[in-house]
C-alpha cells in the first residue's frame, strides 16, 4: 500500500495526526491514546474534525498492537457521517430514482445503534 494510500482512507485522513503514530509506543490500550493523545484531532473529508478522545474513550484496556490496530479501531469507531453519502458510487448504473431516502437514514441510523452497542 503507498503511503497516500495508506493517510487517507474511507474519508478519514490519517495524515491530520501522522505525530500521534510518530510517538505512540507500543503495546498501548484505548485508556491510555485518550489519556495521551484525547485532543488530537482527525480530519474527516465529510464532516468535522473528531478528536481521538471521541473515537476511544469507553475502550478501557483494549489494547493495540501497531499503528494498523490504530487506524482500524479508528475506522470500525468512526461515525458514519464520515465516509460521506451511503449507497453512493460514481461507477455509473444508478441513477437517483433507485435510492429511497427514508431506506438510507433507517440504514444509517441502524449503523449508529450498532456501533453504540459494540
């Protein structure tokens, strides 16, 4: 994977705290990024910055193994206003009329409930 791809991902841009992972040592638990890095902040291509504090604080000890482990809770914690519109793509072969609208927010909001149950 190329280092550009690898700071931007699902309209999360990891670049916006490439410092965190510069300092992190590992082993290090959800507690203690907050504790840390909280006010760090993540720049999301579709919505407002969301601080590192948002995203982990309630992990506790879950504890992270490399800067992978990191961006990966951070993606699987991540709000779903960040990766921009759902259902979307610009392949072709749609067209707005196939999209229901009150399906999508029922959709999106089923993916907020699940992620604060996790």
């Amino acid at each position: 994977m190329s280092e550009d791809e690898n700071d931007h991902e699902m309209g999360v841009e990891f670049g916006s705290i490439e410092s965190v992972f510069d300092e992190v040592s590992y082993p290090i638990s959800a507690e203690e990024l907050v504790d840390r890095y909280g006010d760090e902040e993540i720049e999301r291509t579709s919505a407002d910055p969301i601080s590192i504090r948002d995203l982990f604080e309630g992990m506790g000890d879950q504890t992270f193994e490399s800067d992978e482990e990191i961006r990966q809770g951070m993606l699987n914690m991540m709000p779903a206003e960040s990766v921009g519109r759902q259902h979307y793509s610009d392949r072709g072969g749609s067209d707005g009329d196939d999209v229901d609208s009150e399906e999508m927010a029922d959709d999106n909001e089923q993916q907020i409930e699940d992620r604060g149950s996790e």
